[in-house]
C-alpha cells in the first residue's frame, strides 16, 4: 500500500512538470482577432476585462489597441494577464503557455497575446454540459449541502482513473476517456462544484516533492481541502473510494501537501463541525450521523474502540452479514496483539486476509482497515 502511494506521488509530479509547459502535438492555433480596430483600452481594468473576454472564448490570438502612457506597459500587461487568468481557475488550469507583446509610441501601442489551450471552447462547452447532467444525476431532492460535497466527490473518483501515461490533463479528456492527471481530476471537481454553487478555488503546491493540484472548497463559511485524486486508490480499485483526503484542514493537509501562494484559510475540524450536527434530535440528525459513517468517523465514537478477538470478529461477522468483504475498526493495542487477533479471523472461514493499519487521528489508537475473500 505504502509502495503503491509513492507512485502515485511520483506520477503526479511528472504531471504537474508536464502540465506547464508542454503542448499535446495534435492541438492546432486558430488565429482570432478579440477586438476591432476602432475599440481602444484606456484603463488596466478595462485591458484586463477585455483579455479575460478573449481567454474565456478560448481565442489564440487576442489583439488589442491601447491608448495612453506605454512607459510602465510592460508590467501593466503582465499584471493585466494574471488578473485575467485568476478572474477565471478553470481558464487559467488550461492554459498552456501565451506570449504577449506590443508595439507603438509613448502614447500608442498594439498588444499582441497568442496563446496555447490544452482545451478548446467547443471542449469546454462540452464539459459544461456534461456537469449539469451529472448534477441532475447525483444531486437527489432533500440533499443538504454536506451530502451535496460527498456525491461530487465520490463521482469524481469513481469516474475518473489516474492516467498513468500522463498525456490527459483536462476536464474534457477525463469525461472522454475516464481517465486523467491530477489537473483533470481538479478542474472536473472545480466545474461540479461552481455548477452546484459552492464557492471553490485550485490549489497548486507540491505533493511528496512533486507538483500536484487539488481543491479548496467552502461549506457553510468554512473552507476545507479536497484531494480528489489522493482519494482515488492507485492501482484504480473500481467501486473503491476513500476519504483520507476529505475536507481537511491547512495542518492534517501540510502532513504531505506543500503550498507557497496565499489562500484562503482552513482551520476548521470537519469531524467535528459534522458532529455537531449530527447530535440534533429528528431526521436532520439522523442524515448527519449516516454521513458521519459513511466518512469513517463513527470510529470516534465513544463504543467504538475494540480490544480483543471477540470484538473484532463481531464487526466482521456485522460486514459478512451486509454483504461487504472490508471493514475499518479502531483499535486498541500493540501491533503484535493485532496481528494475534486478526489470526483470528479465519474461524469464521474467510480467505486471504489482508489488512492496513495507521494511527487514528487524534487518538493512541489504531485504525485498522481489513479486507479478506
């Protein structure tokens, strides 16, 4: 398992190299004119606005015609880019490269932005139009805000299959093919979640040493990071979604995600901002407590601790019953008391047993993940 999240961190960082500045061979340039030759920008809103009218439109060049003092144009213009392109995430993550450049007099110039897209505005209309149908899909009448979060989540990474050949960047190739690189799985979470009004943002950092991307999401004035493809097993496990990188804060994210640039700040414990919905009388409550189990934290509930073979083989036995081949406990003891107890398990006729065990957050004890046949 260890061995298996080291690839993947490897393959991410590849990715992220790749991402920035290499365009896919089959990709052409259309040449489109953004503006006429009687409209004149006389502002750096206006420049900005009027670039992030041309990028959204996905147009590969973008010509503009500037009135007023050219001596301070160069920082002007590269302020006016990174305006546009932070006006707009998901533009900006397909983006490959652009150059700009002007020409004129003191008082005068033509500025000239030519720019390569990993997806076309066709594409992006595309991807778009397949979010709303998806939403249609997953978003059931009733849903809470919370509930909402998790079926995106969970589309995201039992839809999409890190692609390991690392050539599928976007959104669109992820919703083609099924496949994708750290940037599709964030851009596809990123569209999803504007689409069903959550405000959200990319983040770009490092993950392992390699660069990676992945999500920020706000629910209900709080923000949380959501690492959809993290959670997404790697070898792809088909049905298999994990929740190690659900709605973390900056301090449990930092534990092997790097980030330099400024962003909002996530302080909030999700575990217990669900807890304390979840103690409400009524069916709200009840809908919180099956979201609580669901992600796992039912693991801190006072009963929840096991500490011998007995109690281990009443949870499996609990799973048999449902029909399941896995379930996660907390437990309580060494290592070796675990391994006895887990030797166990084969009185109740199982095969090929196999577990993964880590420390439980915020507690001595261990959370033990067994999986058997």
């Amino acid at each position: 398992m260890r061995r298996s999240n080291v690839r993947r961190w490897i393959a991410t960082g590849l990715l992220g190299a790749a991402l920035l500045g290499v365009i896919p061979p089959y990709w052409g340039v259309l040449h489109v004119h953004a503006a006429t030759d009687t409209v004149y920008i006389t502002s750096s809103e206006d420049l900005q606005l009027k670039l992030a009218e041309g990028l959204g439109a996905r147009e590969a060049s973008i010509t503009l015609k500037y009135k007023g003092p050219t001596k301070e144009l160069e920082q002007l213009l590269k302020q006016a880019v990174n305006g546009a392109l932070d006006s707009d995430p998901y533009t900006k993550y397909i983006v490959d490269r652009y150059t700009y450049s002007w020409k004129g007099t003191s008082g005068y110039a033509k500025i000239t932005l030519q720019v390569s897209y990993r997806e076309t505005a066709g594409q992006s209309a595309y991807v778009k139009r397949r979010v709303r149908e998806i939403l249609r899909e997953i978003i059931q009448p009733g849903m809470n805000v919370h509930q909402k979060v998790k079926a995106i989540h969970d589309y995201v990474v039992l839809n999409l299959k890190y692609d390991r050949d690392l050539q599928k960047y976007t959104a669109y190739e992820g919703l083609r093919t099924g496949k994708a690189v750290c940037q599709g799985y964030s851009l596809l979470t990123y569209q999803l979640l504007k689409t069903a009004g959550f405000n959200n943002m990319i983040v770009e950092g490092t993950a392992g040493d390699q660069l990676h991307a992945w999500n920020l999401v706000n629910i209900d004035s709080k923000w949380y990071h959501l690492d959809t493809t993290w959670d997404d097993p790697s070898p792809d496990n088909p049905g298999r979604v994990r929740y190690n990188y659900y709605l973390l804060t900056d301090e449990q994210m930092r534990q092997d995600h790097q980030w330099l640039k400024q962003y909002p700040e996530a302080s909030t414990l999700y575990r217990d901002s669900l807890r304390a919905m979840a103690v409400q009388k009524g069916v709200e409550g009840k809908s919180y407590q099956a979201l609580e189990e669901q992600l796992g934290y039912d693991l801190y509930y006072p009963d929840a601790v096991i500490t011998d073979s007995a109690a281990m083989q009443k949870k499996v036995k609990q799973s048999l019953q449902a029909g399941e081949s896995t379930v996660t406990v907390r437990y309580d003891g060494s290592e070796r008391q675990l391994l006895q107890d887990l030797v166990s398990l084969y009185e109740l006729q199982l095969n090929n047993i196999s577990y993964l065990s880590s420390p439980l957050e915020g507690t001595d004890d261990l959370q033990v993940e067994i999986h058997w046949e």
